[in-house]
C-alpha cells in the first residue's frame, strides 16, 4: 500500500479555487494498493449520487450542491485513470 495524493481533493482544487489554495473539504493524501482501484469507487459514487438526483427536485437547494459534487466526481476520476490508482 502507498500514500498518493487524492484525486478527488486534485479535482476540487481545480475547479473551485483555481489551483491554488483555499478550503477543500477532502483529505490531501489517500493509501492505494489494495483492492477495488479508487477510479471504481469514485465512479460508484458518482452514479449513486446521479440516482439521488434523478428523484430531487431542481428546485431543491442541494440539487445545486449534488451538481457540484458530480463535476468534482466526475474530474477526480479523470485525473485517478490518469495516474492509475
């Protein structure tokens, strides 16, 4: 198992503060090696999360966070096919 750098906080820093720094709500560091490849698991819960979706009003306030969390999904499983973990 190693420690590599989460692609789901490489995803958010991308997208919501431009790279540089500022608040992100997931860990910096994740362990890797073991099992189901962390690509798997964030493409899991990107498609629990559009089901949640389907069944949530727009006009629904989380609607608009929900959207957010799947772009951050969606980016972070990019960048972890990229990188292979």
């Amino acid at each position: 198992m190693t420690k590599s750098v989460n692609p789901l906080w490489t995803a958010y820093n991308n997208l919501f503060n431009e790279g540089g720094e500022g608040y992100n709500p997931h860990d910096q560091y994740i362990t890797t090696g073991g099992g189901e490849p962390e690509w798997s698991k964030l493409d899991d819960r990107k498609y629990r999360l559009l089901r949640i979706m389907e069944g949530t009003s727009t006009s629904d306030p989380r609607y608009a966070e929900m959207e957010k969390e799947v772009e951050t999904l969606t980016a972070a499983i990019k960048i972890a096919q990229a990188e292979n973990i």
